[in-house]
C-alpha cells in the first residue's frame, strides 16, 4: 500500500516531501511530525504558506491523523532551489509546555476526566475516557510549577491510565486496548534491534501516601505505607517514592504500577517493518497488542506497541515500532519476573 503524507494548511492540501516522520508514544503523548521539501517539487499552493505557528492537519492519502500546529520551519536557499523543513506538534503540544492554571489548586472528590477537563478547557482539546471503574481523587493537589502533561501524567499513573493522542485529542484509555493479526517479525520486518538496562530500575519501591485519617496524637495525617520487589533484579536497589494515595489501595496500585512502568522501560524491543499499515489496513498506533515470535532472540510473547515512528522517503515507506510487555503500564498484575540471560514468554 503506497501512501502519502500531506499537509492540510489555509484550505489547501500540500503534498510532495521529500522526506518525512510521524511520531506517536505512549511516554509522551502529544504526537510529532518533521517533513522536508524542495519547494518547487511541493504539490497545493508552495512553501509560503508553511510557517511557524500555523494551524495545519496531517493526513496520509487524504486521512487525518491529527490537528496541531507547525513549532518550527525553516528553509535554505541553494543555487537553483530552496529547501525546506518542518516540525509540529498535535494540539496536545501545547499542554506538553503549558503550566497548570486553574482558580483551585486543591481539588476534593474529582474524577480523572473531571481533572483532565478543567487543566485542558483552555486549549481546546476533546477529551474521551475508555476506562471503566476508575476510582475518582479524594483530594488532589496541584503542584506548582509543572505543566499540565506532568500533572495528568502523575494523576493517570496513580490510576493505572494510559494517555493517548487520538487525533489531536486526548483518550484515557486501559493499557492493550488494541491489536492486531499481524505477526512480528514475520515478512515485513526488514531489521530490529533490542536495548535493555538497569538505569532507573530497582528491586524495591517505597511508596508513602497520606491517608483521610489524623494521627490521633499528632493530629497529622496517617501514612500509608506499601513496598514492592521487582524479582528481575538481583542485587539491592531500593527506591521511595511519594504518592497522592488516601487509601491503602491507591498507595498499592501506584508502587506496583511505578515498578512495572520502569521495568517496561528497561526492556524494549525495536521492529522495523515495510508500509505503514497493520494486516487489517490500519496505521500502526501505540497501545497496540501484537504477538512476537523472534526465536533468535528467546522472545514468544504478546508486546505492547509503546511508541510508533512512520518514516517516509523516496523510495520506501517505513514504521519504526517500539515494543515491551503489556504488564508495564498495568497497575494490577506483576510484571513477569526474569532473570538476565532467561527467554522472554508469555
């Protein structure tokens, strides 16, 4: 399936670059894109319409992918021609840089979509829950100075949410919510490569909240207390961890989520594969279920895409998919213990 990238800007649809990337990831949600052009080769009104700050819909062959803004242009006139590049971001960009304002900075008893609606009301951005059973806040505090992706990204893991970027806007959504038939590597992986490292992993989490209840002779709030082991760890590495936790549910799931997040962030596995489309027709999106049977490296298992790159050039269309365990972004179950060395099952 051969496709296209195209800019949708002023009422025109631009097309004709030269080379191009489209990212999306679950590690930052707000989606990005960098195309480059020779102006003369661009199809639907030129490059003078191209400039920072501009609204524009990025779309392949015609289907939108997501609204947002160009951050950066530039352009570079060589003899006979001048090229060109682009960077932008999806609407959710702005809240990436954006601190948190809002009349309240204590909120009592609100939902997360409650809390995501009034840091994101000024922005223009929709926003959708897919979760079920998501227990509302208690008390949440907002913390001066960050932006308003830090507070929903803090929120939504004390919850065990993703956050994805649906077109420009903002889903809450249950970890492994898709999948796919395609297999990986199968036919169409033309390379991969693997990382793993112990940077930022450890094999115990403390996680400290503050409960609803006062001390009755300090008249302080009483502190929650949990600690988790990550197995896959073999020498002592402890790490504490505060947490906005009013129960000793809440304090659980956030360590349990905290060591299964960064185990996932330690094992990743990189596929690069032909097109830009699953078995179904679909564009690869993160939160993506996808079996792996990648014998020369021991793996047999169910991944989670965490991250997907669509490259464009003059000869091939391409998508990049980081992958890890699903069990990395799941707040409930243990991320499978696994010694260095041991295969990686489902």
């Amino acid at each position: 399936m051969t496709s296209q990238l195209q800019l949708k800007v002023s009422g025109r649809t631009v097309a004709g670059f030269e080379k191009g990337e489209v990212t999306a990831s679950m590690d930052r949600f707000a989606s990005t894109f960098s195309l480059e052009y020779f102006a003369d080769k661009l199809e639907g009104g030129g490059s003078a319409i191209l400039e920072a700050g501009e609204p524009v819909e990025l779309a392949v062959d015609g289907e939108p992918i997501f609204g947002g803004h160009i951050e950066d242009d530039e352009d570079d006139d060589e003899p006979g021609r001048t090229k060109g590049k682009l960077i932008g971001t999806s609407k959710l960009g702005d809240i990436v840089e954006c601190s948190t304002f809002s009349e309240s900075q204590v909120f009592r008893d609100i939902s997360l979509i409650d809390l995501a609606t009034e840091l994101t009301k000024d922005y223009g951005i929709a926003i959708f829950d897919e979760t079920e059973g998501i227990d509302p806040f208690g008390r949440w505090k907002l913390t001066e100075g960050t932006t308003i992706a830090v507070e929903l990204q803090k929120a939504a893991k004390a919850r065990g949410v993703v956050l994805l970027d649906q077109a420009g806007d903002l889903v809450l959504a249950n970890a492994g919510a898709g999948e796919t038939r395609t297999r990986l590597p199968g036919t169409i992986a033309t390379s991969s490569k693997r990382t793993r490292s112990w940077k930022g992993r450890f094999s115990e989490y403390v996680v400290k909240g503050k409960g609803r209840r006062r001390d009755e002779d300090t008249g302080n709030l009483t502190t929650i207390r949990e600690v988790v082991t990550d197995e896959g760890v073999d020498r002592l590495r402890r790490m504490v961890v505060p947490a906005n936790g009013e129960s000793v549910a809440a304090v659980r799931r956030r360590a349990f989520l905290e060591r299964n997040q960064r185990a996932g962030r330690s094992e990743r596995i990189v596929y690069r594969v032909r097109g830009w489309h699953t078995e179904e027709g679909d564009i690869w999106r993160p939160n993506t279920r996808v079996k792996v049977e990648d014998e020369r490296r021991g793996i047999d298992a169910v991944l989670l895409v965490v991250r997907t790159t669509l490259k464009h050039g003059i000869s091939e269309h391409r998508t990049e998919l980081e992958l890890t365990r699903p069990e990395a972004f799941d707040a409930v179950v243990d991320y499978p213990a696994r010694r260095r060395g041991t295969r990686w099952q489902d």
